[in-house]
C-alpha cells in the first residue's frame, strides 16, 4: 500500500512511497510522475518528518544520484 504526501508547492503535488517496490513517486501539478527506485522507507520518513518537505525530499534525491 502506498503512502501519499500532498504537498504545498508550486509544482510539485504530492510524493507518495510504496514500500513493496521500495520506490518514491513525485507527482507534478501538471499530471506527470516520477518513480525513483531503490528508495528506503527511512528516508520516505525524514521527508514525513521534516518541516520542509521540499527541501528534505531534494536531499533524498540528490544522494540517491550520487550512489
């Protein structure tokens, strides 16, 4: 089962993590998505728990590029 985050962005409407595939999905106002795979549900969590969901979500990204 999925878990959605809706968030306040310009472009970005809501991420949502599915733990089975261990994937992220970020899903743009304009209808499109991205999946990004081989993404912990640890790090789904920081994005959760952080106050700035935006700025947490790029940092989680940004390692996932950098691995």
């Amino acid at each position: 089962m999925a878990h959605v985050v809706p968030l306040d962005h310009k472009q970005i409407a809501y991420v949502s993590y599915d733990p089975e595939e261990r994937s992220l999905i970020v899903t743009y106002h304009r209808g499109t998505s991205v999946r990004h795979l081989s993404i912990d549900m640890e790090q789904f969590q920081t994005v959760l728990n952080s106050c700035n969901k935006i700025d947490a979500l790029t940092k989680v990204l940004s390692r996932q590029k950098s691995s």
